[in-house]
C-alpha cells in the first residue's frame, strides 16, 4: 500500500495514471460496478430521448455512457486530464492494449433486454457510443467558469461520478456544488455518484484526499440548488468483501431540477 505520506490533493498533481485506476477499480466486474450498471440503467430508462449530457469528471472509463447512448443525443466528456480523455480516445479508436468495456456492455444490454446478448449487439452499442460522444472539454472545479465556453444551464442531464469529492480543499463544499450544479437546465435531472465519508482514495502509488462527504451532505445541498428533496433518490452500496476496497460504500444519487 502507498504511504501515508504520499497523500496529496488531486488538482496539485500530475499522478493520476488512468490505465492504473481502470485496472484497480474496473477490471473485475463484481457486484459493485453491477450495481452501478443497474443504477445507470434505470436512471436512463426515464431519461427523456434528445437530451444534451455532460459527465464531469468523466475519468478514462466507459461504463457511464453503455446505458445513456441510446437515450440522448449528444454526450459531451470533461475532465481536467487530458490523459483521460486519451484513453478514451484510445478506446474509440479500438487500440487493442486499452480495457474493452465489453463485459460492461453485455451486463448493460441484458439489462435491457433478457434475450440474449449477441457479439454483434455489443459492436453496436460500442459504435453508438462513439458516435454520441461530440466534446472533450477542459474542466476545473476550482475555477471560474467551471469549463470555458460553457454556460451556465448548457445540458439536460448532468452525471459526475467519482469527482466531486476531489473538490480542492480551500473551495466551500457547498459553494463548489452549486456552481456544478448550475451547468444543468430546469427541468434536467443530475446523476451523482460518490464515495461516501472516505478520507483518501488510492490510485496505484498515489493516494488523493477526499472531501468527506455522505448522503446527508447532500441531501441538505441539493434543495438549495433547485432540486426538490421529493425528486431525490440514493442508493448506497457497500464494498464488495474480499476486494480491500479503500473506502467502505458509495453512494448512487440521482435528482431532477426543477
Ligand atoms: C476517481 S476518478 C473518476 C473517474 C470516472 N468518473 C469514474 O466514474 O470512474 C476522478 C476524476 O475526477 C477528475 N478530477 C479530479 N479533480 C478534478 C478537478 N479539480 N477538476 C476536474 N476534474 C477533476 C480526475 O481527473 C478524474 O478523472
């Protein structure tokens, strides 16, 4: 395990290595990333056809995009690595040495659909995928705007996942929350997905501080923001036994604005 010392804030440094945390986090498909698969699922399940999605935070990972693709009509990645948005270039270009996402897009698909998953359904939401992602922006949750050129109520679906709890220690939670929140449009539904009151989150050889947070945190920010308390729902996921996971659950949120 890295040492303690080795703890540093994730917007002051450069070693996030996105091959590393796909394998970490990624590359065995348990009941935690099927539990977030089915979460998505139903989540885009009553996402309204046509919609402008935003992941911020997206990482280099695809898991995210298998069930929204069908539902809207642009998808649109920021970060604020351009390593990570490499990888998922790579991944668009099909370079064999990049995770496949394949078991991903299976689970995904039999979700939607009980008959079975053919080689040739997974080739195409693979494709589909590809064709919905239209932007990779520049993204900073310490700075203001959050990405540039984009305003303020640009999309109809806002996911994060993952991101919001490496929100730069000397920015007010609730301050920094609001101003992500703001990029979605009345009437547009956020997806959030974070860990839940974990000091620090390895990745290889580095460990990044937390900002620790829960679902109450949230369920007092949101209301504040223009998100109903009726409209939100959560689930939280306990880590999976046997994986030495570096924090003990997750929380799966999502609300509509009004
Ligand atoms: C743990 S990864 C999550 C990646 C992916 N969303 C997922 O679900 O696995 C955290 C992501 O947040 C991004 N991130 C961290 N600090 C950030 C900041 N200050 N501004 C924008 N993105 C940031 C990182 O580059 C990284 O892609």
């Amino acid at each position: 395990m890295p040492s303690e010392s080795s703890i540093q804030e994730f917007h002051t440094t450069g070693n996030f290595r996105p091959a590393v945390y796909v394998k970490q986090y990624y590359e065995y498909l348990g009941d935690e990333n099927r539990a977030i698969l089915r979460f998505l699922w139903r989540q885009f399940q009553r996402c309204p056809e046509g919609a402008d999605m935003l992941d911020f935070g997206c990482g280099p990972t695809v898991y995210q995009f298998i069930a929204a693709a069908p539902r809207v009509r642009t998808i649109h990645v920021a970060d604020s690595l351009a390593t990570n948005f490499e990888a998922i270039q790579d991944w668009m270009a099909g370079r064999p040495e990049v995770f496949t996402w394949r078991e991903y897009i299976q689970e995904t698909l039999a979700l939607e659909d009980s008959a079975a998953v053919e080689c040739a359904d997974i080739l195409q939401r693979e494709q589909l995928i590809k064709q919905k992602i239209a932007r990779f922006l520049h993204c900073d949750l310490g700075a203001i705007p959050l990405i540039a050129g984009v305003a303020e109520a640009s999309y109809d679906v806002l996911m994060t996942n993952y991101c919001l709890e490496f929100l730069p220690s000397h920015i007010d939670f609730e301050a920094g929350m609001a101003r992500i929140f703001s990029l979605l449009r009345p009437g547009g539904r956020l997806i959030l997905q974070f860990l839940r009151r974990t000091p620090d989150y390895p990745v290889g050889d580095y460990r990044f501080s937390c900002r620790q947070v829960d679902e109450h945190d949230f369920l007092r920010i949101l209301p504040k923001c223009g998100f109903p308390s009726p409209t939100i729902e959560y689930e939280i996921v306990e880590a999976e036994a046997g994986l030495q996971r570096p924090y003990a659950s997750f929380v799966m949120m999502a609300a509509s604005k009004a």
